[in-house]
C-alpha cells in the first residue's frame, strides 16, 4: 500500500526538484488572480454599510422580541409547576 502510494506520487527526490517549477506556478497564479481584484468604490463602501448597520438593528429587534416572548414562556411555566 506505501509503496502504490509513493509511486503514484513520484520519489521524494523528485517532488524535492519538482519544487521550484511548484513555487513558480503557484506564484504566477497568486499575481493572476491579485490583477482581477478591484477595490469598491467610495458609493458601493456606504451602500454596503448602510445595508449592514440596517440588517443588525432588525435582527437586534427580532432577538429582542423573541427573546421576551421565550422569558415570558419558562417563567409562566415555571410559575406554573413551581408551586
């Protein structure tokens, strides 16, 4: 099993020389992708931020409600079978 399994691979020796071809491409690769990323303009930064100022404060509501709703349910049942 070891031995399919390195041979599949290549020797040690070889992905030790096989190395430096490895970095190359890699590095290639990274300043490829690097090239494509644009940065947001100042206009989509306050869309994008006034979308999630908005969205925490409805689900800061949400958890708010639903949490007293549930505070209100265990302390009626346990006012209920507390006695």
């Amino acid at each position: 099993m070891a031995n399919s399994v390195a041979s599949a691979r290549g020797s040690f020796g070889d992905q030790i020389k096989s190395w430096p071809e490895r970095v190359k491409g890699f590095y290639n690769d990274v300043r490829t992708e690097t090239r494509k990323v644009t940065a947001p303009s100042w206009k989509e930064v306050q869309a994008t931020t006034a979308v999630v100022v908005v969205t925490v404060f409805i689900f800061g509501v949400f958890f708010f409600i639903v949490d007293n709703i549930l505070q209100k349910g265990v302390s009626y049942l346990y006012g209920s079978f507390g006695h």
